[in-house]
C-alpha cells in the first residue's frame, strides 16, 4: 500500500498467548465424562510443555527474521537486545513461553523476562474489578443473561448439534478401565448463570462451557504432537478437531467477548498497551508503559482470556487457519506503529498471527517462506480503508475511564 511505503515502521508490540500446555486441571476431572481415560501428560496440569518451549522459540526465531525484514531488529547478533522487552504473567506456562521467545529471538544474548513471581495474581493480565461483588458483577450476569434470551440452558439448545457430536465421542471412543464409574453426558451438566470472582465478574457453567473445556484439552493433545491413538482416544484427527474448536469459540464469545465483562477484565491491559504505544510514538518515558522509550519491540505474554478480552472490548473479528476468533496457543495480537514520514503522524497496523494446527503438531520450522498464518484486523470506529487506525484514535479506544465502558 502506498500509505505504508511512504511511512516507516517504528515499533512492534505483541499480545501473545502463552504456549501448548497441560489441561489445567486433573484427569479425574475429565475422566468422569469419557468412557475412556485422558492421557498423560509429561508436566503438571496447567505448565508449558517441552514441546510448547520448542513452538513458541520457533515462533521467536520467525519474529526476529520478520522484524529484520521489516528494518526494526538486525538478523543477527545481541546489539539490539536492550530494544526488546518481554513482560509475562506470573504463571509458569507464561514465563516459560517469555524464555522461549527471548531464546529464540535473540539466542545467547541474555534477554531477561520481566515477570512477578509465580502465584502472585499481576493486575495487567487479571485485573480485579471493583466492586465485582456488586453492582459491576451483577451488570455483567445481566449483560450475558441479555444475549442468552435470559436463560443458560438456551445456549445448551442453540448448540445441542455440536455438543452432541462431543459427547458422542466421550461416550464411544476408548475403553473403560475396569471399576471405572459410568460416565456423566454432558446434557447431564446443569447449566447456569452466576456472578463470579476473582477476576470474573459472571460464571457462566453447564454442556456448553464443559465442552469447551474438553474441546480444548484435545486441542491440546493435538498441537502437542501427541500418538494419533492418544488424540481423543484415536477418533479425533484435524477434521473432526476443526468442527469442535466451534464450541470453544461459542463459549468464549459468550463468557470473555461480552462487553461489559470484556471492558473491565482487560481495563489495566488496555490502559498499557495505549500508554506503551504513545510511549514508543513519542520517544518519551511514559508512567504506566512498559519497557524503555528506545525500543523497538515489546511481548506481554498472557493468556487467551486476554487477547479475547481486547477483542471483546474493541469488538475485533478475524478468521485464522479456517476457524473463527480461534486463539490458538502462542497466537497473538501485533500492534505495530508506524510513522508517515512527511506529516511525522503515527498509526497502528493491528494483524492476528498464530501457527497451525499442524506446524503446532509437527514442530516446523518458520521462515519468511513458511511462516505462520497472519491476518489483518480491523478496529472499528478508527481503522480506515487501508486497515491503518491513528494513534490518536486508538488512544481514545484504549484509554476510555472504565466508568464509561461499563454503561
């Protein structure tokens, strides 16, 4: 695009999820809805896995010959490693995925991975809403209750198709070992709407959301390279694993896209992206930004409520690998800022890029000439023909008072 040739690209700032990781909970809590037992996995519930580490120093390795290409990182060498700063939350899938991409970034140059210490809840990534006990929680219950026609157990019938192809496969496929308990059916599930905690304002629990969960695990299974036997105990290949991504994505929208729960879940990280852009486009130290006015690339490395969270507030859409608003592990949002070079005015390029399914599950190698899949993405209410969106707009996108993104 013209517009982009007579303007030069001064800063990256990517929103990633985390890595391919364990189930976060234990298989006797899956186990009780499949004839057959989950698999093993080689870490404890919730952790990157080795293979994960493998994906996600890949994916590093590609943005260095991205960033190269584009003219903001050398190809090789250290002296750019003070220009790039990882930030990930506390948890050990995510600091070890900020290990991962340093190492592959920028091998054998110490690039440090900013992060608090593991179990210590970090309000970038899981802000605490206030008064979440009351009326903001309660605005949230009535904004899902509004899109649900005021009843859970209508998402169960708006998705009984889906969710019964899923649990006809946890009923027919694997053996049960013996003494092992009848299954539970999903539809079995009771499905219900409740205010939440923590850093969720509503809890939205039954077929669906149990599906999602499992849909999920054998997403897992799948991107971590596991036996085709030990993949949805042999009955889940990419065809069938494709149809069920279609119920995690049905209940995220619902749990993390909704507005008002998406708005204040991702208020502190919208505040800092906005400040971290402003930071770079200014060249001047920022309070609330992250890294250093000289960089040129700045990872916060999350997970996918986050990214989904950002969608649901700025109301983003893509279409990745043939799936929906998928946010697949290591898939990020990449806001790059670039500067016209005759008005000296800065915009944002906002792209969503996530490996394959199967260069997840075979662990390819990325180049220029096999990279990941990246889409453009379109902000509405800023960006314009051309998909570029003003940093002034997006500013006032992302630095809104949460009083007013609530209402």
């Amino acid at each position: 695009m013209k517009a982009q040739q007579d303007s030069e690209l001064r800063y990256v700032l990517v929103l990633s999820r985390h890595g391919v990781r364990s189930p976060t909970g234990k298989a006797p809590q899956y186990d009780r809805y499949s004839t057959g037992e989950w698999p093993k996995w080689p870490v404890e519930p919730g952790y990157l896995t080795p293979h994960g580490f493998q994906l996600m120093q890949i994916f590093g390795a590609f943005d260095r010959a991205q960033f190269a290409s584009q003219g903001i990182l050398k190809a090789e060498g250290c002296s750019d490693a003070g220009n790039i700063t990882i930030y990930a939350d506390s948890d050990q899938r995510t600091r070890e995925t900020g290990k991962a991409l340093a190492e592959g970034l920028m091998p054998g140059c110490g690039v440090q991975v900013m992060a608090l210490p593991e179990g210590t809840n970090d309000p970038v990534f899981h802000t605490h809403p206030e008064g979440s006990a009351n009326s903001e929680a309660s605005l949230a219950v009535a904004a899902i209750a509004g899109r649900i026609g005021n009843d859970p157990a209508n998402i169960t019938e708006a998705y009984r198709q889906q969710i019964g192809y899923l649990d006809h496969i946890l009923e027919t496929c694997g053996t049960a070992s013996p003494g092992k308990p009848s299954r539970t059916s999903l539809f079995d599930i009771p499905a219900t709407l409740t205010t939440g905690s923590g850093d969720h304002l509503a809890d939205l629990r039954g077929p669906l959301y149990t599906s999602s969960t499992l849909s999920e695990n054998l997403l897992l299974e799948y991107t971590e390279g596991m036996n085709d036997s030990d993949v949805g105990w042999g009955c889940v290949h990419k065809p069938e694993l494709e149809s069920l991504l279609q119920i995690h994505a049905a209940a995220v929208d619902f749990t993390q896209r909704t507005a008002v729960t998406a708005h204040a879940q991702a208020s502190n990280l919208l505040d800092l992206i906005g400040l971290s852009l402003e930071q770079a486009a200014s060249g001047r130290a920022i309070r609330g930004a992250k890294g250093k006015p000289t960089d040129h690339a700045l990872f916060l490395v999350g997970h996918d409520t986050n990214i989904e969270n950002i969608a649901g507030t700025l109301n983003l859409t893509w279409i990745i690998d043939g799936r929906r608003d998928d946010t697949p592990p290591g898939g990020a949002l990449v806001f790059e800022l670039w500067q016209a070079r005759a008005t000296h005015r800065s915009y944002v390029r906002l792209f969503y890029t996530a490996q394959t399914l199967d260069q997840m599950r075979n662990g390819e190698r990325l180049s220029l000439n096999n990279p990941p899949q990246r889409v453009p993405v379109f902000i509405p209410g800023c960006s314009t023909e051309d998909m570029s969106c003003p940093l002034s707009g997006l500013k006032k996108l992302l630095l809104t008072p949460r009083t007013s993104r609530l209402r």
